[in-house]
C-alpha cells in the first residue's frame, strides 16, 4: 500500500514546474486556468519570479498548488498511472488542499482562490516582525511543550507549530516568546535554526485569519474524497466534507502533526510514501520517521519515469 504526500510553504522555488510546462499542453493549460482564477500572471511568477515576490504566502501558496497538482495530473492522465493501491492523500499544512484537489474533494479554482485568500489573511493577521518561527533540533514535541509550559522565564506567545519529524519541530509565537525560548535553548547548547517566514504559522496568533477564511471556505462545495486525507489537526484518515471544511479552518491555527500522521500511516499498513510537488522536504522527513519504507520525490519527467519504473517492480 501506498500513500501520496503533498508538500507546503518553503518548497517554492522559481523555476519549478518549468519542464513539464514546456513539454505537456495540460500543464500549460492549468497554469493558464490559474492566472485567469486569480486574475494575475502567477504563471510568470511561478516561472520567471522574481524570488521575492513568489515568496510572498499570498502568492506562495496558490503557486505551489498549481504546480502540485500539474505534477499529479501529468501523472495520471499522460502516464496513465493507476493510483488504485494508494490508501491515503496527506499534504503539509497548504498540502493539504492539495491532496483534496487530487482526491477529487475540492475543485481546483476554489483551492486557488482559498489559497490565496488563505495566504493574505496569515499575513494579516499579525503585523510584519512581530511574530516569527524556529527549527528546533534534537528535541521531540512532548519535551517542548512540557518547556513551553513550565518555564517561568519563557515570556509571550509560544506555540509548537509543526511537529515535522523525529528530532524536527517548529514553533510559533510573538517576539517576546521566540527571543526568550532561543536564550533558554542557547543556555542549554540545543540548536535551533530562525525560519525565514512573514508570519508566526499554525499558533493561536492566526485565530484572526482562521475567522476570516471560516466565512469563505464554507461557502465552497467539498465532495467526499474519493482517498481518505489525512489530516495535520488530528493526524486521523477523514472523508467526511464537513469534517474537512472544519479541519481546514482549525489548521491555520493549530499544530501540524505531521509525524504522527506518517507514523500512523506506517502503522495501516503502507510502504511506499510518494512526494509529489517541488522539492524533497517530505521525502526527507518521512525517511528520519518511518524506517525501511520506499520513498519517492517527484518533480521532473526523469522522476516520473523512474518511479513507474521502480513501482512497476
């Protein structure tokens, strides 16, 4: 059994996407289907750039959708692969409306417009500098929130965001938070990395964004998957449209719980976890959380071909 895996927000590269563009007239016709639902060139932006704009969440995100699923689609209708052993769709965090997409949940205009949205309200919900996120190293997520919890000298906002992989968690909070959480991890010699985001992600500092994007994802019609998503608020295999609409909503502000999530896929049975969409962050991550498993990146036609290959056997 298999599970596909649908990368979020620092993935993005300028560039990405570009080959299978060039070479399949679906592709072309999915980029141009998102310039026009947005109504601007992301197209050019996703191609071209500049960096600084494609790093923009607003843009980020619906960019990294587009070329998610373009990958997907090239996949499955110019290489006719059968994804009939696949047991479960799971994205991080913007990933996750991916996965829906693919799984034929939500349609693909409605994920580009609820992505964009998305990424404008996350920004806006905290003003530029005054929240940030880092990489903690070496520590799991029940020893940082037992930290978090019980240091007195740990002042503000200070949330675990992401629980990416073993020995791999981000947290979220205000300034005053994160600078006396990194002076606590200096004097203790555990390593942490600053992230370069616009916004403190997945931390009750974007309940704001969460209320603003309630009133518009409710308004779009989900059908059920027709894979079971696995979702990062719980880390549960769900099919139930509602379900998904509230979990979606709750994301913004909430810990993606990608570890358990791949830990309990593991456990259902699946061997092969498949990375579809730019870059190799998932496949990283689920190679430091679920051993002797098959990993797959796919981002290029050389990867195509070499995973129907490597699967065919």
């Amino acid at each position: 059994m298999s599970a596909l895996l649908f990368p979020g927000q620092g993935s993005q590269a300028v560039g990405m996407g570009a080959e299978l563009f060039t070479n399949f007239k679906l592709v072309k016709d999915l980029f141009l289907q998102a310039d026009e639902r947005l109504n601007y060139p992301i197209s050019k932006l996703i191609l071209e750039g500049p960096e600084e704009k494609l790093k923009l969440t607003e843009n980020t995100q619906p960019a990294i959708l587009t070329v998610s699923y373009s990958i997907f689609r090239v996949l499955k209708d110019e290489f006719n692969f059968d994804f009939s052993s696949f047991k479960y769709f799971a994205g991080h965090s913007l990933g996750e409306y991916s996965a829906l997409v693919s799984s034929e949940s939500l349609d693909f205009n409605d994920a580009l417009y609820l992505l964009h949205e998305r990424g404008k309200a996350m920004q806006e919900a905290v003003p530029i500098g005054e929240g940030s996120m880092i990489a903690i190293l070496g520590m799991n997520s029940n020893e940082i929130s037992e930290m978090l919890n019980s240091r007195e000298d740990i002042k503000g906002i200070c949330e675990v965001a992401n629980d990416n992989a073993e020995g791999q968690i981000i947290i979220s909070g205000d300034k005053l938070g994160i600078i006396s959480v990194q002076k606590f991890l200096k004097d203790k010699k555990i390593k942490n990395i600053p992230l370069k985001v616009s916004a403190p992600f997945h931390c009750s500092l974007m309940k704001p964004a969460a209320n603003v994007m309630k009133e518009k994802i409710e308004k779009v019609n989900f059908k059920k998957p027709i894979f079971k998503i696995v979702n990062n608020v719980t880390a549960d295999p769900e099919d139930n449209p509602e379900t998904l609409k509230k979990l979606l909503i709750d994301q913004i502000f909430s810990t993606v719980r990608w570890r358990e999530s791949l830990v309990k896929i593991s456990k259902n049975g699946v061997k092969n976890f498949v990375e579809i969409g730019p870059g190799k962050v998932l496949t990283g991550m689920a190679k430091r959380t679920v051993k002797g498993a098959n990993y797959f990146s796919i981002n290029s036609l050389a990867d195509i071909k070499n995973f129907i290959n490597e699967f065919k056997k």
